[in-house]
C-alpha cells in the first residue's frame, strides 16, 4: 500500500542523493531528475 510506495521513494531518493552528491550545487537539478526518472519506474513507481 501507501507505506510500501513511500518506502519505494525513500530508496530511490537515498541513491540518487549518493549520485548527485560530488555535483556543484547549482548544477544538481537536471542530474536529480534524471536519477528519479530512472530509479522510480524500477522501484514500481511510475512518474
């Protein structure tokens, strides 16, 4: 249910912020994006 999906969104929220981490601030937008839209759909969430 609901508590799985938010559970889902933490998961992929936790690896992208690993990712984006070494990016300037400033420049960390499109790579953010990018890094969700790929890790939800994996996760069973669609975007």
């Amino acid at each position: 249910g609901m508590t799985r999906r938010l559970r889902n969104w933490q998961e992929a929220v936790s690896v992208c912020k690993v990712e984006i981490e070494p990016i300037p601030k400033g420049e960390k937008l499109e790579p953010w994006l990018s890094c969700m839209g790929r890790e939800l759909p994996k996760r069973g969430i669609e975007i």
